[in-house]
C-alpha cells in the first residue's frame, strides 16, 4: 500500500515541477527508513514519509525525521492513512510530537488547486483557525452585537470575543455554525504546512556511535576524517549517513 502512496505522491510532485529522488529498489526494503522521499523545488526542500497509523510511531523514527530536517535545512511532509481509531480526515492537520500528518488527498489539494488544511484535530473534535478581524468585521458591518452572535452559537459574550482576538479557536461545529450566520467562508485561516516549524537541538556532544558498520561504511567514515568533514549517520536510512 505504501508503495502505491508513494508513486502517487512522486508523481504529483513531479508535475507540480519538483525535483524528487526515490530509491529504484525502495518496494524491497524492508527497514523503517527516515523518509521515503526527497523533493525540490527552488530553495524548497522537503522529506516525504508514509505511515500506516501514525499513532504507532517510534522516538526513534520521529528524531530521525527532525534531525534529518534539521541538517537539510529541509520540512517533513508526513503522509498519515489512520489513526488507532480512523482513517485519517482530509483537509485536517494531526500532531504527533510537533510533526503535522496530513492525508495524501489533503496533499493533493494543496498541490493542484493551493486549498491549505483548515482544521486542526484535536481530541474530542477538530479546531479551526479563525480570522478574527474579518470576523468582527463582518459581525459589525452586519450590526450583529456580541452578544446577538453569541446566542445564535450556544456560546458566551465572552468567547466570541476571545474568537475575535484570536486567543480562543472554535470547534469545526461552532465554526461552520458562524459561517453560515455571517455567510462568508473566507473567515477560516488556512494553514500552509511549507512554513511548519517545530524546535529540536540535535546533540553534537554525544553523537551516536554504531558497531556494525559493514566494510565500505568503515571505509568511507575514514576518509571522511582524513579530509575533515563532520558526518551523522543514521540507524535506519536508505543513505546510510548525512553530511553536515
């Protein structure tokens, strides 16, 4: 199945004019890699990586991937298919340790017609980001008050006025409730996943050392020293190692 995500997303990526590099023999391999997919486009450069169930992920595989992003200077483009309970929804953003999962039809949708995720899962039920200036524009060219717009929710005073400055997000219910009062779909922010950031420190101090190096690794890591260039190896990559 992965495979057949993968060869969907290569060539999406391609006609969208990226650069993508994908190993010939990746349907053979059998190691849970770092990513399954490099892409670029201009200065952009992302690491492509499918999961079955994104709720059944290793500590390990997910500092794989930060690091990995980290030394390319790269974003992780993560492709989530379920969850422990679901299928993935479309056009929603799922956070596992400050990674976002997005599904591939969400991925499409950003690629071919520039539609951003709108809503962030959250337990109990997805988010939306809200433009909170529009929506109290509307509101008051409306002469909605307050505290008129607040009944029309099921909300109070109060949190309408937190949606408004933005230091509250309402449920995808409240929100599709508030569109249609105000009659304007341009109030949800999208949230474009080329910009997500997230903070990680890779530990130069301690680098992890790895015995079972097989000959040519050995050899390469020592001509490597002998010209002076810093190397991080990967546990589990298809490229064994990464240049810093």
């Amino acid at each position: 199945m992965n495979s057949t995500i993968l060869e969907k997303i290569d060539d999406l990526l391609k006609k969208a004019n990226f650069e993508t590099f994908m190993l010939d023999n990746y349907c053979n391999k059998k190691n849970k890699f770092c990513f399954d997919l490099l892409v670029k486009k201009n200065d952009l450069i992302f690491s492509v990586k499918i999961f079955k169930n994104i709720d059944n992920i290793s500590a390990e595989i997910v500092n794989d991937i930060k690091s990995l992003s980290t030394l390319l200077k790269s974003k992780p483009l993560l492709i989530g298919i379920k969850n422990r309970y679901n299928e993935l929804e479309d056009n929603t953003i799922y956070i596992r340790d400050g990674l976002p999962f997005i599904t591939l039809a969400t991925l499409e949708n950003i690629i071919d017609k520039g539609l951003y995720p709108y809503i962030l899962a959250r337990r109990g039920g997805g988010i939306m980001f809200l433009n909170g200036n529009l929506m109290k524009f509307i509101r008051e060219k409306q002469e909605i008050s307050r505290k008129e717009l607040s009944e029309l929710l099921g909300v109070t005073k109060r949190t309408v006025c937190a949606y408004e400055n933005e230091s509250m997000r309402p449920s995808e219910k409240i929100a599709k409730k508030l569109s249609n009062i105000l009659e304007n779909k341009a109030l949800f922010r999208k949230i474009n996943l080329f910009d997500w950031n997230f903070k990680f420190e890779i530990d130069w101090k301690e680098p992890q050392e790895y015995v079972a190096r097989n000959p040519f690794e050995t050899h390469l890591q020592a001509v490597l020293d002998d010209i002076g260039v810093c190397s991080y190896w990967y546990k589990n990559s298809p490229i064994p190692f990464k240049l810093s």
